[in-house]
C-alpha cells in the first residue's frame, strides 16, 4: 500500500530500443514535460520529505535538495521504467544526463528484464565516460554473463567492452572468449564486435589471445558472427592471413549469407588471401599490365584530363602482402596510384617472376573466390557489386572479365547516390580495356541532373572508349556540351575532343576543324572579346590543338598558318603565348613558315611591351629558337625585342 491505495506491478512491456527513431517515439509518448524541472520553480511535495499529491505521481526531475530523480530509488519497477525511459529519451535528444550514472548503475542487478534493458543501454551510452563507476558494477556484469537469457548476456558483454580501463582488459578477455562459444548467434556476434574495442587499449600480451577469437569466429557456423568476425579481423590483424587460410573454404561458402556489409570486408580479405598465397592470375588483365598500355610521353597537354598513367619505371615485383593491399585497392583508385615509383621506393629495385603467378582454370582458390563472388555482382548493395566486380577484374581471365559490365551499368542508372563511386570504377575499368565499355557508350551521355564532376567523369570515360563507328555520334552530343552555359564544363568538352583525336588519329582533320572554329569569338558567342569564361574555351582548345599539332607537325602547317594569321585578334595571354610557341617550335616547317617569320617577329616586337609576362616569355622563346635555327646573328629585331625587354 502506498498513501491508502494499493498498487499492483504493471505486466512488462516488451521494449525495442535500436535506433535514435525509437528514443524519439518514446519522448513523443512521455510529452513535453521536463523531467527534472519544477513546474512552479519550487520543489514539490514529497521530493524532500513531503507527502505527494494523492492524485498524481511525482514527475522525475531534479530537486534543490537531491542531486537525484526520485523514481529511480523506488521499490517499483514501473517507475524506475518511467525514469529510465525519461532519461533515454533526453539522451536521443542530445542532452547530457550522465550526472545520474551512480543511480542508474546500482539498477543493473535488477530481476526485472525491462528495468536491465533500460539500464544497460544507458550504461553502453556513457560507460567509455564514465569507466570507475561502470567498474563497481563489474560483478553484476559478470553474473549476468551466466544468465540464461542470451539478450542479458550479450548486454553484459557490451557493457564489460565498453569500459575502456587496463585494470580489467583480462577480465574482458576471457568474456569475450567464454561468449565466443556462446550457443547464441547473438551473443557470439557481441563477442565479435567488442573485439575492436578490445584490441583499442593496445595490449600486446593480449594480443595473441584477441586474434585466436578471431580465429574462432571466423569458423562460426552463422553468416551474422562470421560477418561481424571479418570486421573485427580487418581491425584486429588484417595481416594475419593465417587465420584466413584455415577456414578459406568455409568462408567462400558462407560469403553470399553474410550480411551486405559484411561481405564488403570479407570480400576483400579473401582477395588478400588468394593473391598473397598465390599471386596474381596470369590470363587476367592485372598480369599483363605495363607502360605500354597508356601514353607514356612527356606531355603536357591537358589541364582538365590528366590521363597519363605514369608507370613508365613499372616496378613488377612486389613481396607477399602487398601486393595483395596494392592490388586490391587498384581498381579503386587507379594503377597511377599504387603503381607509382613513390609506393616501392623503400622496397628496392625487384622483378617478378612466373612462380608469382598462378592459373585461374587450374588454382582452386581462384575458381572459388570467383564461384562465390559471381552472384553478387547483381546484389541490391551498390558496394557490394563494385567489389565483387574488383575481384574478377584483378583474378578473372580477360575473356570472363566482360561479365562486370551490365551489373556496373545496372548499378549506375539505378543508383543516384553512388553514381559517382561507380563511374569512378568504370573510368579506371575503361583506360586499361576500353572495348569493355566501348558499346555502351551511350550510358555515359550527360544528362541535366548530373553535377559537374559526374559530368567530368563521363567525358573522360566517352573519350576514353570511342572508336570509328562510335566517334559521331559522340562528336555530336560534343557539339551540345561546347554551348553549355557552364564554361568550365564546355572547356572540359574541348579537351575530351583533343583526347579522341589523339587516339583516333584518322580524325585529327576533323577535330582541328571543330577546334579551330571555337578559337573565333563568334564561335563562342561573343561579338566582341573573349569573357572569363569563353576565355577558359579558348585556352582549352590551344592546348588541345597543340597536342594534335605535335602528333604530326608537318600535315599541320596550314593549321600554324592559320593561327598566326589570327593572332592579333587572339588577346588571351595564355591562348597567345600557346601560338607563339609553335612558331618557334615549328619554324621550318614547309615553306610558307619561314617566310612568315621575319614578318612576325616584327609584330611581336612592335607590341612587346604591352604583352603580358607569360607572353613576353614566350616571345624571347621563339626569337632564340629561330636565331639558333637559323645561325643569324643578332638583328635589329631582336635587339628591339631585347631592348624593350629590359
């Protein structure tokens, strides 16, 4: 009996507490009242000693007298509910109610399973901050690890891994341990995920022991542990192939039932595995890499596309793991990163040889990392399918590599929000085997509501896999990115079409033409000048015509001709120095260049003192250049140029 009436303990609720959404739901059900605050600014009666009202509860709240809510010492389960849902609801809303760890903890030994649900997820949200009061409860933790309810011992668990203390690292090891043989997949997975934690305080005479329960559940029967294993693997010792090699059947098995993100991690520890232990596939494309297969030149064409794979001083021969890190972050980010001089530099000068390198049709644990990868390439996770597509781009024969490419178009038109990652992937996938996509080209056309480093990336892919009976109707979706109002982007468009005319050399004609005609400010919609951004187009298309120029200098001369003609109407520094450069560098070509020197040289000294430095620059550049051709002595022109100069 309380105050003449009798109370009878309300039948438990269930709770379901797994994401901020349901804290909130819970605060929408207790209201708006705070429940720390005195309505009137005044304590009640019956928080310090008085009689509550007869018709209400007290509101759990902070008194001047207590430091405390009153609902958390009652001797009714119902209330200390009440109090700790206030508190978890003022949690999911950002408030700090830490101050009320010591009431809340000695709730832990509690035999009502609502009240110890309550609790612990308070406990999980401020154990790591407040570890010496989570410490006198370790007793309570450790029986709980013996209660027959699995939820109760994986909270205990959770509990015990977040309380980041030395003192009580072995204690929390053999919990780990004890829970890693749990009969319960849930608890097992706990044991999983407080590994990390774990391992965080950097323990080494724990060590061996924390990668032995990796071990251990990495042999689990249930795709949930092993999902949450592979993680723990990852932060514990991803280095400790080992433990892979033991169970790499099992774990092939298992990998299309472990959870999307899960199979991510695993995924890439398995293609660790497989290349560390025996090396790369010699039918697939990774093995027949070399310099030859990109543009090897000393080139500085192109300020928006820098395509250049510089692997000129390819290093072939890299030991055992990393190789296997090198190799499969490679289709991410490119061979331009990992294949670099700057990644081997402190490895020597190595060479490979054939015992590094294995057969897809004869190796088991290739067929069965490609056997069990190939399903997922069509799975509902984007990043799933981007790394099962890296396993057989880097371990598939060349003939079986074209299977990744539907799955990759699938994903690109289904998914906005990973579109970006995805073209990322295919750009790399199109500059080493541009036939891949070659036929698709169509699903790199740009639409409205791409933004510009999508757009950017489909450029680069276009000019990357045009061939002859593409390259028109390519050229002609061109020609509608040059008038984009985006300037940046109609620049990004003129170097696209330099790039097509170096690899498709039978179109170099017809790509001078288009590019002659955008350095015209009627072509640029301009009447008069050259705005910021037409500006951008035009330097753009110097630099493109002077790489097509350098293919072939003497089919070109007209296009020189050409352009030096119209250098007085070009008044961009950059554009200007751009063509004052190829008069010096292509002084005698043909016959009507040489005769048009001395006349432009007078030109350019008449109006050197008004020209920008980079220009200026120039000028002295291209004079030098014709003198030494020539062996003339210094001439008047050139002193005049010097003179101003100075």
């Amino acid at each position: 009996k309380t105050h003449g009436h009798t109370r009878s303990p309300s039948p438990i609720t269930p709770l379901r507490f797994t994401a901020t959404g349901d804290f909130r739901s819970l605060l929408r059900s207790t209201g708006d009242v705070h429940p720390f605050r005195c309505h009137g600014g005044e304590p009640e009666q019956g928080v310090v000693g008085g009689a509550p009202d007869r018709h209400r509860r007290p509101p759990l709240r902070r008194s001047r007298g207590r430091k405390h809510p009153p609902l958390l010492d009652s001797r009714f389960d119902s209330d200390k509910c009440d109090a700790l849902k206030r508190l978890l609801a003022l949690i999911a809303q950002g408030f700090d109610v830490s101050n009320f760890f010591p009431q809340v903890v000695k709730n832990v030994a509690s035999q009502s399973l609502e009240v110890k649900k309550l609790v612990y997820l308070y406990l999980l949200h401020y154990a790591e901050k407040r570890p010496n009061e989570a410490l006198l409860s370790i007793n309570c933790f450790q029986k709980d690890l013996g209660d027959p309810n699995p939820l109760v011992r994986a909270w205990a668990l959770r509990a015990m891994a977040g309380i980041r203390l030395h003192v009580i690292a072995p204690l929390v090891l053999v919990a780990v341990g004890k829970c890693a043989r749990d009969p319960s997949v849930y608890v097992r997975k706990c044991a999983a995920n407080a590994l990390p934690k774990l391992h965080d305080l950097r323990l080494e005479e724990i060590t061996p022991a924390i990668e032995e329960v990796v071990g251990t559940l990495l042999n689990d029967n249930s795709p949930g542990v092993v999902g949450a294993a592979a993680a723990a693997f990852a932060s514990v010792c991803p280095n400790n192939l080992a433990l892979v090699g033991r169970n790499y059947k099992k774990l092939c098995e298992t990998l299309p039932d472990v959870e999307e993100w899960g199979q991510i991690l695993l995924i890439e520890i398995l293609l660790r595995y497989v290349i560390a232990r025996n090396g790369l596939v010699k039918e697939s494309i990774m093995s027949s890499y070399s310099p030859e297969n990109y543009n090897s030149g000393n080139d500085d064409t192109y300020t928006n596309f820098d395509l250049k794979a510089k692997a000129n001083d390819l290093v072939t021969r890299i030991p055992g793991s990393e190789v296997a890190d090198m190799v499969s972050k490679c289709y991410l980010e490119g061979p331009d990163k990992y294949f670099l001089p700057s990644s081997y530099a402190d490895n020597g000068s190595l060479q490979f040889d054939s015992s590094q390198f294995t057969s897809a049709k004869s190796d088991d644990d290739v067929k069965m990392l490609l056997q069990c990868t190939s399903p997922l390439l069509w799975s509902h996770n984007s990043a799933v399918v981007l790394a099962a597509a890296g396993v057989h781009w880097i371990m598939a024969p060349r003939e079986n590599i074209r299977r990744i490419v539907k799955p990759l178009l699938f994903v690109l038109r289904s998914s906005n929000a990973s579109k970006y990652v995805v073209l990322c992937n295919i750009q790399v996938f199109a500059k080493v085997m541009p036939s891949l996509f070659a036929p698709h080209f169509e699903d790199f056309f740009i639409s409205s509501s791409d933004t510009y480093q999508i757009k950017a990336l489909k450029l680069e892919i276009l000019s990357s896999i045009a061939t002859d009976s593409s390259i028109s109707a390519i050229f002609q979706e061109f020609q509608d990115y040059v008038r984009d109002p985006d300037r940046t982007f109609a620049a990004d468009t003129v170097a696209a079409i330099g790039l097509c005319a170096r690899q498709l050399p039978n179109l170099a004609s017809t790509c001078l033409e288009g590019l002659l005609a955008l350095t015209t400010p009627k072509s640029l919609n301009r009447e008069s000048g050259y705005g910021e951004g037409e500006a951008i187009v035009l330097i753009q298309a110097m630099i493109s015509i002077k790489a097509i120029i350098k293919l072939d200098p003497p089919s070109h001369e007209k296009v020189i001709i050409h352009l030096v003609r119209r250098l007085e109407s070009i008044k961009v520094p950059a554009a200007r120095s751009l063509v004052i450069w190829m008069v010096g560098e292509y002084n005698s070509i043909g016959h009507i260049i040489p005769k048009m020197l001395p006349t432009t040289l007078k030109y350019l000294a008449w109006c050197f003192s008004s020209e920008a430095l980079e220009t200026k620059l120039q000028i002295l550049n291209a004079t030098v250049k014709v003198i030494q051709f020539y062996n003339l002595q210094i001439t008047c022109t050139f002193t005049r140029i010097y003179t101003n100069f100075l």
